[in-house]
C-alpha cells in the first residue's frame, strides 16, 4: 500500500511539473526593426529563383496595408499533384523565404492556381498607435 501511494505521490509531482513546464510563456527576443523601405532588387531576385523550379509564371507583390507590409507569391504549380507540390514548396517557405523576408515585411501569403496555401505571420503586426 505504502508503495502504491509513494508511486501516486511521485506521479502527482510529476505531473505538477509538466503542466508547469507546458504552461509557462517563453519570452522570444524582441526582433529587429523591420525595413519597409524599397525591397532590394537582390532579395527580390533570390525569392523568384527559389519559387520558379516550383511555379509556372512566378511573381512576387508587395502590399501595404497601413504600417503591415505583406508578400504575396503567385503561380502555377509544375507539380501535378497537390500532395507533391506541398512536401517540396512548404519546406522552403520556412527554411528558406520566411527568413530572407522576414526583415522586410510582416506576413507572406500566397496566390497559387488551384491550391489553397494559407497566409504566414513573419513577425508581429505593429500596433496602429506606433505610426
């Protein structure tokens, strides 16, 4: 019995700790100042020459609304299927053009011809008071 309720305790402890460890907010470094000023020419450059080996007519557009600055990239995929396109393009969306706009803007969406790609929040939206 005493066994059981040494194990119980050591469970309840245990999970007490979890959920602590779950539940508490981790504090991310505060990013740098995005640039809203004109996107360089060779970032622009870099972003189509990953998307074109993927899409037919790339583009990539800029949109502003108020002080929140968006990328949207569109195409056609040269992938057949959906399920092929999407295990070689989201791979590269995160690991390769979330960080080269991230300096530049706030969300990158995408327009692409028969697939529904939700939008992507690069960093946090500046409160409306901050302009």
């Amino acid at each position: 019995m005493w066994v059981c309720m040494a194990l119980l305790a050591a469970l309840l402890v245990y999970s007490a700790w979890t959920v602590r460890r779950l539940t508490s907010v981790v504090k991310l470094a505060p990013a740098p100042a995005v640039n809203h000023g004109p996107l360089p020419e060779s970032v622009r450059n870099q972003v189509l020459a990953l998307v074109e080996p993927h899409l037919e007519n790339a583009s990539l557009q800029e949109l502003h609304t108020g002080n929140v600055r968006e990328f949207r990239i569109a195409g056609k995929p040269k992938e057949l299927l959906a399920q092929e396109f999407y295990a070689a393009f989201r791979p590269l969306v995160v690991t390769r053009l979330m960080p080269l706009l991230r300096p530049y803007g706030e969300i990158i969406s995408f327009d692409i011809t028969a697939l529904d790609l939700p939008p992507a929040r690069l960093r946090d939206i500046p409160d409306q008071k901050d302009s």
